[in-house]
C-alpha cells in the first residue's frame, strides 16, 4: 500500500512541477495563463508590435539599408536625404469593441474580416473557413453575387491587429470618393506584402506617397499626391480583380501599380518528386504547428534550444528532385500568347490581370505591373536563431522545394510578369532585380521588417517618378475625372449584416441537391467522353494528360495537360474546363485506372450521398488505401466501367 502512496506522490509532486514549469514560461513568453492552447496574453496590437521594437532596437538592418540607398541611383530632382523622413501618424483611435471582442474570442486575422456572403456560404458548408469555432460573422453582399473578393476590412475602424482602415477599408490616410482637384491618385494592388504587418506603423506604399508630397513641394507643384492602399493578406489575382472591379474604379485612380507572386506560386510544375509525392499549397504563410507545440509553452521552449543545438542555417537535406523544362517554353523569353503552357497558375494571373487592364482602360487609368521579391538562392545560410522565420518558411512550408528550384521558379514568374507588361504596353516595375538578397531585411522569404519595406517603398519611388513626372510635364496629369462624379460608392449601398453559421448551414443544405445533380451530370459527360477516346485509341489512360493518366481530371502535372483538357484538345469534350459548381470545393473530380488500364473510376465528392451511393463508392476502383479516392480524397460517388 505504502509503494502506491508513494507512487503517487512521486506523480502529483512531478505533473506540480510540469504545472508550475508551463506556468512560468507562459508568464515570460506573454502567453495566456486562462486558455488551453497557447495565445498571447497581450493587447494583439503589442503583440504584432513587439518585431517592430526589436527591429528598431538593432541597427544592422537600417545600416544595409541606408547603405543601399546611398549606393543606389536615383530619379532626378530626388534628393536621397529624404530617405528618412517618415509619413505622418495616422491619429490614435481607440480598438473597436466589438472587434477586439472577437480577437479575444478567435485570436486570429480572419476574426477581423467582413466576409463575401457567397464566399463564406460556401467555406462554411465546405468545413474550410478560417475561423471555425465562430458562430457569428459580418459580411457584405456584393453587386453581382460573385464570390470575390472573399473578404474585406471593416471601413473607419481600429483592428484589434493594430490596422487602422479609412472610408473605403483600406489601409491609410482617409481619401473622399471623387477625387479632388489638383491631385494624382497612386494606388497599390496585392496582399499581405502590400498591406504589411498590421502593427507597423507604415506599408511600402504610405512612405511612396509620402515622399511624393515632399518632391511636389520642392518643385513648387500645386497638386498633392494621395495614396491608396488595398492590399489585403490572403488576396490571389482573382480577389484583386474583384476589387478593382467593385471598389477602385469608384474612386478613379490615375495610376494603379500591382504587386504580387506568392499566394498562387507553387513550384509544383516542371519538378519531379520521389514516389510521385504531389504536396498541397498550404493555405497559411506558416503550417499549424503540431498539437503538443500548439498547447504547451514549454514544448516550445525545447524546441527552439534543440533546433539552435542541431541546425547549423544552411538549406537541410531535401528529396532528390529533377526539374526537367519544357522544350516549347522559352525560360528565359518566356511566350505568353499561348497562357495555358505556362506553370505555377500563371494562365489564371494574366487572364486576370488583363480583366483589371480592362477595368482601368474604361476610366483612362494607367495600369503598372511589378515584379515579385522572393529571399531565396542557391547556398543561402541563415542566422539562426535569429532568423529562424524565415528558416521555416523556406524549409517547412515549402517543404521539399530547394533554394535554388524556389529562385527559378520567381525569376521566371517574374519575366512573364515583364514579358505582359511589354506586350500591353504598361509600365514594368523591376523591384526585384534591384532590390538587395539580404536575409537581414526580410521577415521571411517574401514579407520584409520594417527598414525591407522601407527600401522597398524607396525603390518603387525611383521607379515611378519618371512616369510622373513626364505626365505632369506635358499636362496629362493631373487629370479631370474619368467618370461623373459619385454621391455613394456603389458597392457599399448596402452595409453589412450578421449571419450566424447555423443559419449558412441551412441555406448550403438547400441548395446541395442541385448542386449534387450537376456533378453527377459533369461526371456523366467526363465518362462519355473517356469511352469515346477508348474507342478511338484503344485504351482509357490518355497520354499526356494527367499525371500518367490520372488525378484530378481539371490539373496539370508537370508537362501534362489536364485529363479534360486532353479530350477537349482531341475533339471529345466541346469544354476545356469542368469544375466542381461550388469553386471551395475545387478540385473535385478524379480518375483512377486499374487492371492493366482496361477498368477506370471516376469520382466525385457529393454534399448529400445516398447510403448506396457510398457503398458504391468504396468499391469501385482504386477506392480504398494509402492513396484511395474514398479512403483519403473522401470521393462518395463513383461512375467505373
């Protein structure tokens, strides 16, 4: 009896001091003491500023920096002093209560958003909403429905982030809906390397502005710059577009200058991974951490000694992989009239960025396009711990991409960007050939610390003022308006509303059948077609397409073509693309082959399955498995032969 006592106490005496030891190293750490898994004991603003105080406090990286402006040419009439002149600070307003009520609650960005009803109807009915225990959300209504842009910020509010939003929900200074006299309208399209780290106290394109005032000042120039900034993290081609479309064109910008390459950038394209592996994009700038890192502050602290003890900062040991390049695709001169050869989404990027061309064209708005800075080369070493960061992004959520892959990669994203701008006659941008590969200015390998985007906003200035000041020269800027003046912005005559995830929940459900029945139909005409092919060639694996054949019908592998795009190409399909009706449940359909390629399944995920229907499922070919369309891709309904 006394051995069990003593067991015990043994135990109790061991989880007191695991208890007290988590305690502590939450108390340093700033995290919460009240929750279960790990969040900031903090105000969220203090938190996000906490970088900026450290950053500020080390003087190496505003060291490089000045020492890349004073070596770097200037446009004429700058004067490089002005360097160090900051914008003005926005006014101090007060977090709202309700939103810092929800950080509280969901401690993450997206608890802060106002949501596209249409987007989120179908991101809740799917499961893939980013906030997932929320109950209660805001969202608008756009004019025409459409599920972009899926997000947009709260207008006249302090974030509980730290973001402080005007009129229109952006970032920045207040701007009215017609544009004044006497003044040039810049705006910045992008994401989260536009709009910045919330808690900094400027973005890339407030310093822009900001010294742009200070040329026209020193040039005696009765006009006034105004700068908007609508970038929003998470934001791919297709949000931006929408936001030109719904939101810029009221406010007749004169020039429009789009920066983004990395939330449609997945160098999945061209490169060959051992055992066919075929990783996901991940959805966040960092993969969640396991649960044990999630939960326990302590884990946290081991970890950082054990990858300070055992790393040594240069790139780790990687799957051997082979990137074999497309005889057709010029590398270096890229084509970019045949847009669905090219890799890493860019045929969704430049029909997109031709929609927004189109959009600015209908107000005589001048369109510019800017390269993409990407932190990655061959050989790179990274100080760690210090710049652990930008070690885990480049290494865990690119995981297995090489340095040298990630480079080839963006450099050739970046020359399609060149080659489009080139073709449209719009001006190109070049920031990233000029701007410095210093680890020291980056945060991770695209979002830069404070004195990064500071250069960044320097670069961007020389670039543009010969744009400007040309047009200003021979009177074409300032300009009147380019539409009638507006009383409202057209797409906030509806403010937003409340809408509980019980009451999307059983719109979705309404709706599912429908849905259900197209993709049955779309699974029909795939099947009618693959049997055509079949007769014609003999077999059901379609060469060239797919990967080997197989996978998502809508995705090209490598050099292949996607499955439907081959037997569009070969006269059995008359579409080129047939997706899933709900775009959150994009990818959909699949194909498998088996039994010497004489037996096929094609396969889909249904919202309301019959019993039966997954009873079939799981039997048809390839179902089942490491790799089955039931067991690990949750196909519920299959057609086979």
């Amino acid at each position: 009896m006394l051995k069990w006592k003593e067991i015990a106490l043994v135990v109790s005496a061991t989880l007191i001091c695991l208890l007290l030891g988590e305690a502590s190293v939450r108390v340093i750490n700033g995290y919460s003491l009240l929750h279960f898994r790990l969040t900031s004991d903090q105000p969220p603003t203090a938190q996000l500023n906490a970088d900026t105080a450290q950053v500020n406090a080390d003087s190496v990286a505003w060291a490089h920096v000045r020492k890349y402006v004073v070596s770097h040419p200037v446009a004429p009439t700058v004067d490089k002093g002005w360097f160090d002149l900051d914008p003005p600070q926005l006014p101090e307003e007060p977090v709202d209560p309700e939103l810092a009520q929800r950080y509280l609650k969901y401690p993450e960005i997206p608890s802060q958003y106002e949501w596209n009803y249409s987007f989120l109807l179908l991101a809740v009915c799917t499961g893939s909403d980013l906030v997932p225990n929320a109950n209660r959300f805001q969202v608008f209504e756009p004019t025409d429905g459409s599920a972009r842009p899926r997000y947009r910020y709260p207008r006249n509010k302090t974030l509980a982030t730290g973001l402080k939003t005007n009129a229109f929900g952006w970032r920045g200074p207040q701007i009215s809906l017609n544009r004044p006299p006497a003044t040039i309208r810049v705006a910045f399209l992008g994401a989260s390397t536009t709009v910045s780290n919330h808690g900094y106290p400027f973005s890339y394109p407030e310093y822009v502005g900001n010294w742009l005032n200070v040329w026209a000042r020193s040039q005696h120039l009765p006009l006034n710059f105004e700068i908007i900034n609508a970038g929003h993290e998470g934001y791919n081609s297709a949000d931006i577009s929408a936001l030109v479309r719904d939101d810029l064109l009221a406010v007749d910008p004169d020039i429009v200058v789009y920066y983004e390459g990395s939330n449609q950038f997945w160098p999945l394209d061209f490169i060959e991974l051992p055992e066919g592996q075929r990783p996901s994009k991940p959805e966040k700038t960092f993969r969640s951490p396991p649960w044990v890192l999630a939960h326990f502050a302590v884990a946290r602290r081991l970890e950082f000694i054990v990858e300070r003890i055992l790393e040594s900062g240069g790139e780790p040991q990687k799957p051997v992989t082979t990137l074999e390049w497309p005889k057709a695709l010029n590398e270096f001169n890229p084509d970019i009239t045949n847009p669905k050869k090219l890799p890493l989404r860019l045929p969704q990027i430049l029909s997109d960025l031709l929609e927004i061309k189109r959009n600015l064209d209908s107000i005589h708005s001048t369109f510019a396009i800017s390269s993409f800075i990407w932190l990655a080369y061959d050989g790179m070493r990274l100080d760690l711990p210090h710049q652990q960061p930008i070690y885990s992004y480049l290494n865990d959520t690119w995981w297995p991409y090489r340095y040298s892959e990630i480079r080839r990669m963006a450099d050739f994203q970046n020359r399609v960007f060149k080659n489009f701008a080139v073709n449209n006659r719009l001006p190109f941008f070049d920031i990233a050939h000029v701007f410095p590969q210093d680890s020291e200015l980056f945060s991770d390998a695209i979002h830069m610390l404070e004195p990064g985007i500071k250069l960044q906003a320097w670069l961007v200035m020389q670039q543009l003022m010969p744009i400007l000041q040309e047009r200003i020269a021979n009177g074409t800027l300032p300009r009147p308006l380019g539409q009638p003046a507006l009383a409202v912005q057209p797409d906030f005559m509806r403010p937003a509303k409340t809408v509980t995830r019980a009451e999307l929940l059983e719109e979705g459900a309404a709706l599912a059948p429908d849905r259900d029945a197209r993709r049955k139909s779309d699974l029909q005409r795939i099947r009618d077609a693959l049997e055509a092919y079949a007769r014609a060639y003999g077999t059901y694996r379609i060469k060239g397409a797919g990967s080997n054949g197989e996978g998502y019908i809508n995705s090209r592998y490598g050099k292949n073509v996607s499955v439907v795009e081959a037997l569009y190409e070969s006269g059995f399909l008359n579409s080129a693309s047939i997706e899933d009706p709900w775009p959150a449940m994009q990818p959909n359909y699949m194909i498998y082959l088996c039994g010497g390629d004489k037996r096929y399944s094609l396969s889909a995920t249904l919202e309301q399955p019959s019993l039966g229907e997954i009873a079939h499922a799981q039997k048809t070919c390839n179902a089942l498995g490491q790799n089955g369309t039931y067991s690990s891709y949750h196909k519920n309904y299959a057609l086979e032969n």
